[in-house]
C-alpha cells in the first residue's frame, strides 16, 4: 500500500510541476479560471483541507467550464462558517486558530488527486521553494473534509493514508470506503451506500414493485452502489426488466436508446437512478420529450435525492414529477442560512463566489445596485438567498466539528496553556488523532454525531417526493424518514405525509399508513388467483404464468408448487395448510332426506303397530283365521324389525350401532321366509287336491313357523359369520380423496356379506316363484294376487338397488339405498299384505262377500242359493246345474265336510277322495263304503276367499 501510495504522490507531482510551468495568461484570464489556480484559503495553527467540486470538468476541452450551482458555493461557506464558530468558541482548542485551505474537484477524480497533494508536507515544502506568486507558504493539513463523489474520495484517500493525514467524507457513499484495512484514515458523516440500498429495497417490497428497471452511472458510485443494491433487490424477489449504464458524456442519441430501452418493458414502470445530478438532468431532459415516459416513476439515491432540484429544469419537470428520491439526513442550520445570506461577494475572500454571480445573473461586481434596469449589483444581498434550499451543509459542519473535538481531546491529554500544539511533538499523534476521531461523539446540526468501528456513520435517511405546489410549480418535499434499527437490515421507514405520483398527466395520491389512494403498478405478472401456483418463465422468478391446483392441493414453496393433502385432510381457505375434515354422516350430508327418511320410518312403524292391534283384536274373526295368523305375526314381526332396523343406519355409526346392524337382514328373512313357506303351503294344498284327497304333509302352523324360522336361523348363522370374520367397529373413511368429504363407517365381511344378501334373494325367488305358481287358481282365490305383486314390488326394489349400492364409494349413499329398501319392503309388505283384509274386516259386510265361479269357462258367475234345508230351491231342481262343493280350509290342517243338513260330518282324521262326485272315507286304514257327498256340502277356504270346483 506505500509503495502504492509513493507512486500516485511521484506520478501526480510531476504532472502538477509540468502543469504549473504551463499556465499562459489566456488562461489566467478566461471567465473560468482553472481550477487548480484557485484556492480558498485561511491561515491558523492548524490547517484543515477541503475538497468540493465547483466546476463542471469538460472532457473535450480538458478543463473546469461552468460553475454548478448555489448550493456547491455553500458547501463551502458551511466549512468556513464552522471553522469561523470554533475559533469563537474559547472552550474548544483556547490558544490555537484553525484554519482552512479549500480547492475545487470539478467532479473529477484526477483534479481531486491533484489538489490533494497541496495538503502533503512534502508538497508545502515545495510550495514554499518555487514561485511566490503561486501559493503562499502555510502549514500542512492535520484533516481533509471532502470530497464529495466517491470516486474523487477514493483518489483522495489513498494519497493522504500514506502521510497519516484523516479525511472525512460528506457524501462518499460506496461500500468500498467502509474498508478500514484498505482505508485507514477514512470516515464520512453519511451513511454507506449498502444502507441506502435497504431504504431503496424497503420502498420497494412497501408498494410491492417487483419488476423494476435500473440505471445506473459507469463510475464507481454507480457500479458499487448498484451491486450491492441489486444482490439485497433478488435476495427479496425483486426482478429487473433492463439495467442500464449511463455516462456524462452521452450525446442525445444514446440518451435516446436508453429511454427508448426502458419504455421497451411496458411492466416495469418504476425506475431505480444509482446516477449522479448531471447524469439524472440528461435523462430527464430526453425522458420529458417522450410522452410515453410519463408512465415511468423514478426512484433516486442521493446522487438526485441530495442535490433534489437542481437537475430539474422548465424543460424536464413534468418528467420529474412523482419522483421518490433518498438522501441523508441532514438538518437545516438556521444559523449558517443567516451567515451565508449576509455575506456580500466583494467582502467575501471566497474566490469563486462573484465568478458565479456574475455567470449566473449577469450581474457587475463590486456593486450592490446597477445603473441600468437589467442588471443588479453582484453585492445585491438578494442574490444570496436565490437558489434550492439544501441541508448538506450540516454534513460539512459535522465533519469540522469532528475534526475539532477530537484534537481538543487530544490537546487536553497531552498540552498545556503554554504549549497548545504540543502533540505535534509526539511522532505517533495522528494515530492517536484517527483513534479519538473514531470514538468521538457530540451533537451537531443533525442531532447525535458518531461513527462506528470503521468509521461509518449511523444509517438516516430521508424520503423526498417531487411534488405540484398550490402555485403551479414544483417542490422537494420531505415526506418520510428511514432509521437504522438494532442492524442496517432493520430499519423503520415511515411515510409522514400524503406522496403524489404523476402518471399520463395526471396526479395521483398515496398514504402510505392506510394504503389509500392511486399508487404505480411496477411487476411483470399479476398474483395468481386463489388456488393456483406460479410456473416461472424464462429464470426469472418475477415473471410466470398462473396454472391452477386442484382442489384437494395446497400451495407450497411460495406459490410454485401443488401438494396433495393427506387423508383425511383438507386445504384450508387460503391453501396454505392441509387440516382435519370434520366427519360427516347421512344427517350432516343431506339433512333434508334425513329428517324425510326418519318420518317415513316413524309413520310405517306406527302404520305396522295399528295393523298388528288390529289383527290380535280380530284374532277369532274367520278371515283372520283363515290367512294363516301365525305366519302373518312373524310377517308383522319382520316388518317392524325392518322399520326398527332403519333407526340404526340413520343414527351415526357407532361400535354398538356396527354391531347391531350386522342382523339387519333378520327382518327381510322373517318376512321373506314366511311368504316363502305360506306360498309353498297353499301352492302345495292346490296341487295336491288336484291328483288325490291327501292331505299334504307340512301345512300345520307348527309346521310353518318351524320352517320360517329355519330361514331365519340360516340369516343369523351368516350375521354371527360375519361378526366372527370382521368385528363391528366404526372407523374414519375418505372414499374419494378428491373430494373433501370424511365419513364414519362401520367395517364389513365383504364375503359374508353377499352371502346374506344371497340368502335373502334366494328367499324372494322363490316366493315369486310360488306366487307365479298360484296365478293360475281360481280366480277367486285373491291372496294370491297380492302376495305376487308384494313379492315382485319387493324383487323389483332389491334389484334395482344392488348396482347404485355395489357401484358406490360413499357409505352414505350405500346406507341410503339400505334405509330406502328397509322402508320401500315394509310399505309394500303393509300395502299388498295386510290392509286388504284390514279393508275387508272394517269396510265390507260378510253376508256381501259374493262368490264367482270361473273355473269353468263357459259357465257365468252364479251366486250360491240355498234352500233353509240346505238343499237347491226347487226353481233350480232338475235343472242342468254343475255340481257346487264349498270348500273351506281353517288356518289348521283339519279338514271339515258337512252335509248341507249336518246329518253327516267328517272329522279331520278323514281323507278326501276325488273320483266324479266328492266323496269322503276315514283314514284309519280301514276300507269303507265311499260316500257321495251332497252338492252343498262346504269346506272351509283356505286363505279367506271362496273358491269352488266343479
């Protein structure tokens, strides 16, 4: 690093002694005098050098021309004004004058350098031994304040580090400059650039802009400022549609090229600067003739946000409007603004002070009024209070201040009233000097003044909004502040006044607090709806196209992928997580139909309790007696099990509900085996009277209950089977894991279960077989009839519901087909079984009952006559009548045949031969005469209803 620093001193130095030699008088008296012919300049004990640019540095011509502006000739005044008040004040270094030695940069690095080497002992050694009319002899700097761009302050620190000599910035801002092994003698009153980056990002993520433009200047401020800035920007998903770099020396045409560059990413309206003022007041100027580039909002660092207005002009102000821009907290001191507008030019030592007045407001020196009306006098105090009002000044004041208490501190520890600049005697002061520097902490204009180890200042900014005023015009407005918190990456930004953006001609306003108002639209693509996920395109994490997830997914990894949900999960609303699905059953699914099903169960055993009621109180009554009570109380039994049974698969499943249903199918084998084994019995007796008087064997009641209940045994073997091969419990199901539906179901025997089913069809088929069988008695022989329909409504149901059951997932459904089926077969059983005689009993006389004989096809229906003695009348007598048995078979199997005058009676032991006439023997085994019966003689019917043959 010496050697580094030896060669820049050896390499500058020659350059100056060769310049020197070549100053001519036509540059001496040009309007713009070089600069490095012109200093500010202050004797006093102790120096402190200043750096601040003054002149606009012409490349073509390779010399400072225009002078820049106010707020520059301030800058410099803020240092002499400092200087001035510390000299007053006896309680800071008493017995010792400060004094100062300023020179011009003209924003360049190599006239910075340059003019640093005036403040090198080495180079005051030399000044005293040339030229008097040069500089005049003084002592060399113990502080340079300055420069102001980073490139000049990075030329300037590496020359003055190697003579120990501290430099303290104003606005130096790359992250560069925070490198204390690099730049050990280094501090700067403002913040790093890596923390503006923050405020710039924090504005960012604020109005959610994530596709954004940038442009950025070729020098290190740009480059440094910008790296930094944009490795923080992706680190938080902001993207870039174009970066840009832009130089002073651009012409119109590629000004041009770069709007049209940035209007090319019609998304990306928002435009970040990492440019200085002159660059910003070119961009600007092209910008405010496209009409295109109203749409563009920019957002500046302190390369605009320090300087504000001045790049802004009449020509480029509408482009302007809107714009946000970032600069260092820096307080206004009323106390310099009142010294700086006292100071009259040709009073002032300032050597560039009437230069300025004179090039900016034509006006005559030395003269505060001028004879003619279009001039003024450049002593005319009015023109100290023209131009923007900065605070920057109170940056320079804090770096002088800085410079002072420490080497008060130091003239405390070491001096005495005698000797105030014993120090000097000390070879190691300077680094004593950079150490009570870096510790130093006082209040200054802007509050709180300290730095941190490497002597970085603490991170302040504000938020400038160009605004419309009420008059018409435009003004820097201060509308937020930014704070460092506990690190740099903490910060508090907060917005204190309502922000104005300009867009296609019109104002828009924002507060920022309540996110009321019109603020710009800078990303690449719209957030997704609900329910979908980005698909990136082209690398470019702001940039993607919306595809949706299903419904059973939920979002992970930011938006960029579906998951699927776990069983018995669901996403929540904002399909951020998967949570538990409540469990559902027949009530939670379709309550409607529940509360249906449960009132047409409660009404069909309500219905079965009255028929029951009614037939134990018509017990004794023949009809009842002669439809086979017993089987008709199993078949009631049934039905109301059926009925019952239907209670359990409405009431959620449960462990004890699981087992019960196990027997559901008892009632359909109750009621089926009954129709069986009453159909077979009748089908049986029908057959059998047609080849022989036999009676068939079976068709006692006993008999019949014994074999339904033989049925019936088989059903609950299978139901017990069933237990032992899956126990009844209930458990969780999601059938459909596309569907956001959980159900309580009870754990089947799948097997024994279509066993059961099978045994209850097998039952059905051949009661419809018995019933089609019987279709063909008598006409007259009604209980047939509705037995068949009964059967086949029944077959019909049961059919019709084993493919909605067996090709259903949800138990839901597969229970409302059972419920459905369970009420279905009661209905029809009471319908087609039991209200017929019910009807009959109740609504229809006995004495009324006529009796149709259709066995016979050519004969028409007679009704039966009879004479008191139970013979035909006489009317009828000799007439060619067909013989006439009235047959009637009780619910017993005993066999009764009377003559029509009770003379003659066969008891049950008897047996009936039918050879012609009907005739009637015993059936002890014992041969007797066969008997004729007479044509009145009557037998009980079978099921109730008449029939007769011939």
């Amino acid at each position: 690093m010496l050697l580094q620093g030896l060669f820049v001193i050896m390499t500058v130095s020659l350059a100056s002694v060769s310049h020197v030699s070549a100053l001519s008088d036509e540059s001496r008296n040009s309007p713009f005098r070089d600069a490095r012919s012109e200093r500010y300049v202050r004797y006093g004990d102790v120096v402190l050098g200043g750096l601040f640019p003054l002149h606009h540095f012409n490349e073509t011509a390779g010399e400072c021309d225009k002078m820049l502006s106010m707020s520059d000739l301030k800058m410099v005044e803020a240092m002499v004004f400092a200087i001035d008040r510390i000299n007053a004040n006896e309680s800071i270094l008493p017995g010792v004058t400060l004094g100062f030695e300023i020179y011009d940069t003209c924003l360049t690095p190599t006239i910075t350098l340059e003019n640093a080497l005036n403040f090198l002992p080495s180079q005051k050694a030399f000044d005293c031994k040339g030229p008097k009319e040069r500089f005049p002899c003084s002592r060399p700097a113990v502080g340079v304040v300055g420069a102001e761009r980073s490139s000049s302050t990075i030329q300037a620190s590496s020359l003055l580090q190697v003579y120990r000599i501290p430099q303290i910035s104003y606005m130096a801002t790359i992250k560069e400059l925070s490198n204390i092994r690099k730049y050990p003698y280094f501090l700067r009153t403002v913040p790093p650039d890596y923390i503006q980056g923050q405020v710039i990002l924090d504005i960012l993520l604020h109005f959610e802009w994530s596709f954004i433009s940038a442009v950025h200047s070729d020098d290190i401020y740009g480059h440094s400022g910008f790296t930094t800035f944009r490795r923080l920007a992706e680190d938080r998903g902001v993207c870039f549609g174009t970066v840009l770099e832009v130089s002073a020396s651009y012409g119109d045409a590629e000004w041009n090229r770069v709007v049209h560059q940035l209007l090319r990413y019609t998304n990306a309206t928002v435009v970040v600067l990492f440019a200085q003022r002159e660059e910003v007041e070119m961009l600007l100027n092209v910008a405010a003739r496209n009409a295109d580039a109203e749409r563009l909002t920019w957002l500046a660092t302190n390369g605009w946000g320090s300087y504000c207005l001045q790049p802004i002009n009449s020509e480029n102000e509408k482009a302007a409007y809107g714009a946000l821009l970032v600069a260092p907290y820096a307080e206004k001191c009323p106390e310099f603004d009142e010294y700086f507008s006292s100071i009259v030019a040709s009073q002032s030592d300032n050597p560039w002070l009437t230069d300025y007045l004179v090039h900016h407001f034509n006006c005559i020196p030395g003269q505060s009024t001028a004879p003619n009306s279009g001039q003024v006098g450049c002593d005319d105090p009015k023109l100290m209070t023209t131009g923007e009002e900065t605070s920057m000044e109170s940056l320079i004041i804090n770096a002088v201040l800085a410079f002072a208490y420490s080497l008060n501190k130091i003239q405390v520890e070491q001096c005495t009233t005698e000797d105030p600049l014993c120090w000097e005697l000390n070879p190691l002061w300077q680094t004593i000097f950079m150490r009570h520097l870096l510790n130093s902490s006082f209040h200054g204009p802007t509050g709180q003044v300290s730095f941190n180890e490497v002597g970085d200042s603490y991170g302040k900014y504000f938020i400038r909004n160009v605004q419309r005023k009420g008059d018409g015009g435009y003004e820097c407005a201060e509308v937020g502040l930014w704070e460092e918190g506990r690190d740099w990456m903490n910060g508090k930004l907060e917005i204190f006044s309502d922000i104005q953006f300009y867009r296609n001609g019109t104002w828009f306003f924002y507060d920022w607090d309540s996110r009321n108002g019109t603020a710009p639209v800078s990303v690449c693509s719209q957030p997704c709806g609900e329910g979908e996920i980005q698909s990136v395109i082209e690398e470019m994490q702001c940039c993607w196209i919306c595809s949706p997830c299903q419904e059973w997914e939920i979002i992970r990894s930011q938006g960029t992928l579906c998951m699927a949900c776990h069983t018995y999960t669901w996403p929540n609303e904002n399909r951020t997580k998967c949570e538990l699905i409540e469990p559902s059953y027949l009530q939670d699914f379709a309550p409607a139909i529940a509360s249906l099903l449960t009132v047409f169960n409660s009404l069909g055993i309500l219905a079965t309790g009255l028929t029951s009621v009614c037939y134990v109180r018509n017990h004794n009554v023949r009809l009842i007696k002669a439809s086979g009570r017993e089987l008709c109380y199993l078949i009631l039994i049934g039905i109301i099990y059926s009925f019952i049974m239907s209670y359990f698969y409405i009431t959620p499943p449960s462990d004890t509900m699981c087992f019960l249903r196990r027997f559901s199918y008892v009632g359909y084998s109750l009621i089926f085996g009954a129709l069986a084994t009453k159909t077979n019995r009748v089908y049986r007796i029908f057959r059998s009277g047609k080849k022989s008087a036999l009676k068939p064997r079976f068709i006692s009641p006993k008999s019949q209950i014994t074999i339904t209940m033989m049925f019936v045994t088989v059903q609950l073997v299978l139901s017990l089977g069933s237990i032992v091969c899956v126990f009844p419990e209930s458990h969780y199901s999601m059938p459909l894991s596309t569907m956001k539906f959980v159900e309580i179901r009870c754990l089947d025997c799948v097997f024994i279960d279509v066993l059961r089913l099978t045994w209850n069809c097998l039952l059905l088929i051949i009661s419809l077989y018995q019933g089609l069988k019987t279709r063909k008695l008598p006409h007259n022989y009604n209980e047939s009839k509705f037995i068949t329909l009964c059967v086949f409504g029944a077959f019909v149901v049961g059919v019709s519901a084993i493919p909605a059951y067996a090709l259903t997932s949800l138990s839901v459904f597969s229970t409302l087909y059972k419920i459905s089926v369970f009420i279905c077969i009661g209905y029809m059983s009471l319908i087609f079984l039991f209200f017929p005689k019910l009807y009959a009993i109740y609504f229809v006389s006995e004495d009324k009952i006529t009796i149709e004989d259709s066995f016979a096809s050519n004969q028409s229906p007679s009704t039966w006559d009879s004479g008191r003695d139970g013979r035909p009348n006489d009317e009828n007598a000799g007439k060619d009548q067909p013989t006439r048995r009235h047959t009637s078979i009780d619910s017993g199997t005993d066999i009764k045949l009377t003559e029509a005058d009770g003379r003659n009676e066969l008891t049950s032991g008897d047996s009936i031969e039918r050879h012609g006439p009907l005739r009637a023997s015993k059936s002890d085994g014992k041969r007797r005469p066969s008997r004729v019966l007479p044509a009145t003689t009557e037998v009980d019917d079978v099921c109730g209803f008449d029939m007769y043959e011939n």
